[in-house]
C-alpha cells in the first residue's frame, strides 16, 4: 500500500497540553483553573504512550511494526545488530533507551578521523545471517564483521538512545536551537550539526539543510531519516523511498562484513549491494512515477510511532525544588537547559522541558573519539547534550554505559562540561543529595 499523508492533523482538544516539564505531578492539586483538567489528563500518561489526538489504531499498528521480529525472508542481514527495534529500544516501554552497547571503531591517520570505510566502517554488526540461498542452488555466506575491525585504533561503545518524545524534538525550528548556541557563554558553547535531509516527509524536505539533533552525536534532523538509518545499519534492512518523483536510494546499500570481497560475495554468488533486494519501494511503485513522495511503509511506520510518543512525565521531586536551584548554581542548565519548548503537533499545542540544547559539545576525555572521515580530534570529542527527561527510567548512563550512577556520570564530564563536575565535586552533600533528587523526578 502507498502511504501518503503519514503527517496527521487531528482536530485539537482545544487546549494546550502540558507535557512533561510543565503539568509535573506535584502542583496539580492545588489548581482548579480549567487547564487542570487537561494536566491530570497528561499526567496520567505511562511512559511511551501516545501523544494527545493521535489516531489510536494507527499508534497500535505502528508500534507493532516497530516491535516486529524481522527474518531472513523480510531481508534481514546480511550482516545486522538485532532483528527489531524494540530489542535494543525498550527498557521503561517500547521506544526506551536499551541495554544493548554498540561498537564503533576508528583510526587516526595523519592526524584526522579514518572509520575504516574500506574494511566494514566504523560501525560493527554483531551477526551475520551465515548461509543464504538468493536462488535454487546458490549458497552464499554473509561473513561476519571481525571484531575488532582490521587497523582500528579508536573504540568506543553506544548505548541504545530513548525515541520516547522524539516527535516534539523534531519539531523544534532550527533557528532556536541556534539562538541557544549564539547566547551561551563561549566557555561552553555548543556547535550546531547540521544535516541534509535524505527522505521527504512532512515538514522536512530532501536536500535541505536542517539541523541535526538526534544521537549520541546530533547526526540527524528527522526521525524518518533516522529510522531508514537504523533499519539498514541495525537490522541490515535496504529501503528505496520517492520524493517529488525521484528515486531517493540513500539507505538501499547492502553492509557487507568488513567490505572484505570475500564474504557477502562468495562463489558466485550476488553482491547484495544494489538498491531494492530488501523492499524497493520505488520499483513497486512504477520508479515514483507521477511525481509521487512517499516512504517506505516500514520507515513510515516506524516514524509514525516515534514521532507520536508523549513526552515522559515529570516524576515528583523530593528535594523540594532546592535540586533544580543546585542544577542551576553548578551551571547544568548552560547545556541540559531549562527551556520549555513549544511545538505544534496534532493540531495541538504541546509544551515539553527535555533538558538539552540539542548542540553538541568538546566533552574532552568522555568524547568517543569517533567521527566522520576527515574530522579532527577535536571534532571527534563532540557530544550532543543528553536530553535529562526520563533520565529515571534509565540504567546505563554516558554513551558507552558506564554507569547507572547519576553522580558517576556527572564527574565523568570534562572538557566544556569540566567546571560543571567541578561545582558538583565541590558541593556539600546535602546539595549534592538534593540534585540527585531533583534528576529522579525527571
Ligand atoms: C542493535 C540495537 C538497535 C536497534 C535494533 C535499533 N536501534 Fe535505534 N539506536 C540504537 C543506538 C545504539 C542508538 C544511539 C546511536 C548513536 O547515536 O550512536 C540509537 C538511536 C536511535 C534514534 C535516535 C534517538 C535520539 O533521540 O537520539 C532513533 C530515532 C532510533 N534509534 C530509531 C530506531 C529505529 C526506528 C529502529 C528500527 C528500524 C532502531 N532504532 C533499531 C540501537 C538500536
Ligand atoms: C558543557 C555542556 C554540559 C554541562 C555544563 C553539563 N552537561 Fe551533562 N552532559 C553533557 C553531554 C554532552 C552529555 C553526554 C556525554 C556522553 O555520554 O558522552 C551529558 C550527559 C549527562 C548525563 C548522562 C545522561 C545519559 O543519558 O546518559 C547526566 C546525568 C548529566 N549529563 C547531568 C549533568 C549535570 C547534573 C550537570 C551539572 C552538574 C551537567 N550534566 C552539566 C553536557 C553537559
């Protein structure tokens, strides 16, 4: 089926929802304006349910696709990472952050970031599907990605990142995120990543340039394009999408184990390299002719169902307010900022508070050292702010895990986030008990 039109407008309730940061748990009761309806109604969302106004079974049906186990015959592999997305997004509800440590690899050659491109690239695949039969009598092998990756020097893990709220993220204009960076103080300002977005879809237009916000590295403007990304490079699905009648074959790459001429293609066997094996789209649908747009139907829904999750609700705060003044006095809030961000979504108002500034910034020793070919160490060191709403829901903090102490976490900042670790380091206990309390009501 072509899906057209996934950017959904729903008759609005009528009034702005509190979402999040604002309707948090602990002032409800003693408002009886007219908006404390609708606040208890926000409230008594569970994390990962559906945004206000969003079609109920359309939510069920994209969810389930999300959750779906994908085999050999739906085009997994093959080399891949796991055989959903629910499997590595899932702790608190579907869409959560993960257990799951990707591995990134690299080198330095000359000075500046090399990924490897020529044996595997800088990302690893856990698996490979092993035997394949693409037609009677043809038995091929997948290989598997060597561990570590030939020449790398450079490695660094990746926690599963949350898509829970990520709808509203998306939406928020560029030009806010880059005032953020213009007002900070120069001792931690932030960079601007920026992408060009691959696939149409909704306000996001292929070959603009938008700012990019999601990752651990800020490497993406849109959840469509994030989702064809991680459907190639987690689960090894190919996708081909149109827009305004082009063919767009950004994601319809095969990854082959460490690119090595000898393991995908075996004894004859097909190079799986080429656009449309997985699910040409763009074939189906007569090469986008009629100046169709439209994405694939997997990456579609899988968007659908991210970018209409709620934000994770405030939790109650035990510090009696003292933590954020803590957060604010340690200088937190010059990344992980207060803001209460407002976006249109579903025809509706929504407010949300997700704690970043969605720039990244030179972490000094916590960056991962990885990057894209050519970047500079420097470069390579640069962490997007991570977003603090529903940090209570997670257990492995900082890119690579480390963790699932708050305070550990904070003292691993360094480089532009170093004066912060140093504020906290030098706080009283009972301050430091009191941002601790503060960060698990969030
Ligand atoms: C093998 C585990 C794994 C699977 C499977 C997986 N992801 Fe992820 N996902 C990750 C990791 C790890 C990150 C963080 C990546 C990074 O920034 O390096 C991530 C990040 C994301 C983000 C960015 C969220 C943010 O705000 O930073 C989105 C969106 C996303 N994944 C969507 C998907 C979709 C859609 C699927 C299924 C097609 C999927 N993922 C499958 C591990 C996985
Ligand atoms: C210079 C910007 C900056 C400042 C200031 C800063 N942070 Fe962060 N914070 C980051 C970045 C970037 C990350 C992600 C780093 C990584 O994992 O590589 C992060 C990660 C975190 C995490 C882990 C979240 C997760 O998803 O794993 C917590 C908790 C946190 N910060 C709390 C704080 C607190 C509390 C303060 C004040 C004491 C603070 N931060 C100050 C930039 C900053």
């Amino acid at each position: 089926m072509i899906r057209h039109g996934r950017w959904l407008v729903f008759t609005s309730l009528g009034a702005a929802m509190a979402i999040g940061g604002v309707g948090c748990l602990g002032s409800e009761s003693d408002d009886s304006s007219a908006s404390n309806e609708t606040t208890t109604m926000v409230s008594a969302l569970s994390l990962g349910d559906a945004l206000p106004g969003t079609n109920a079974a359309a939510f069920a049906a994209a969810k389930a696709n999300f959750g779906q186990t994908e085999t050999q015959a739906d085009g997994l592999g093959p080399i891949f990472n796991e055989r959903s997305c629910s499997a590595c997004h899932s702790v608190g509800a579907t869409g959560g952050a993960g257990q799951n440590i990707e591995r990134r690899y690299g080198t330095l050659t000359n000075g500046v970031f090399n990924g490897l491109g020529a044996t595997g690239g800088s990302l690893r695949q856990l698996f490979g599907i092993g035997g394949f039969t693409p037609s009677p009598g043809l038995n091929c092998q997948s290989g598997v990605d060597a561990n570590p990756a030939p020449g790398a020097t450079i490695f660094a893990g990746r926690v599963t990142t949350p898509t829970i709220g990520a709808g509203l993220v998306e939406l928020i204009p560029d030009a806010t995120i880059q005032a953020i960076a213009a007002a900070q103080p120069a001792a931690i300002r932030g960079i601007v990543n920026f992408d060009t977005v691959h696939l149409t879809d909704g306000p996001f237009v292929r070959g603009q340039t938008r700012v990019a916000r999601f990752g651990w590295k800020a490497v993406h403007a849109s959840v469509t394009d994030f989702a064809a990304d991680a459907y190639l490079n987690e689960m090894g699905i190919t996708t081909t999408s149109c827009a305004a009648g082009q063919v767009v074959s950004d994601f319809a790459t095969e990854n082959r184990a460490n690119r090595a001429a000898t393991n995908a293609v075996i004894n004859g066997c097909p190079d799986d390299d080429k656009p449309g094996v997985d699910d040409d789209f763009a074939a189906e649908n007569n090469n986008c002719a009629g100046g169709l747009t439209a994405v694939q139907d997997d990456v579609a829904n899988f968007a659908f169902f991210m970018r209409n999750t709620a934000a994770p609700v405030r939790g109650i705060d035990n510090s009696n307010g003292r933590g954020l003044t803590e957060f604010n006095r340690e200088g937190c809030n010059g990344c992980h900022v207060t803001t209460t961000f407002t976006v249109n979504i579903n025809g509706q108002s929504a407010s949300f508070q997700p704690f970043s500034d969605f720039l990244v910034h030179d972490m000094g020793a916590l960056g991962d050292g990885i990057g894209n070919d050519g970047d500079s160490v420097a470069v390579t060191r640069r962490m997007r702010t991570a977003p603090l709403w529903g940090v209570r829901f997670r257990n492995a903090l900082l890119h690579d895990a480390r963790t699932s102490d708050k305070g550990v976490a904070i003292q691993a900042h360094a480089g532009q986030g170093a004066a912060a670790a140093a504020a906290f380091n030098a706080a009283t206990s009972a301050q430091r008990n009191d941002l601790l309390l503060f960060l698990s009501s969030l």
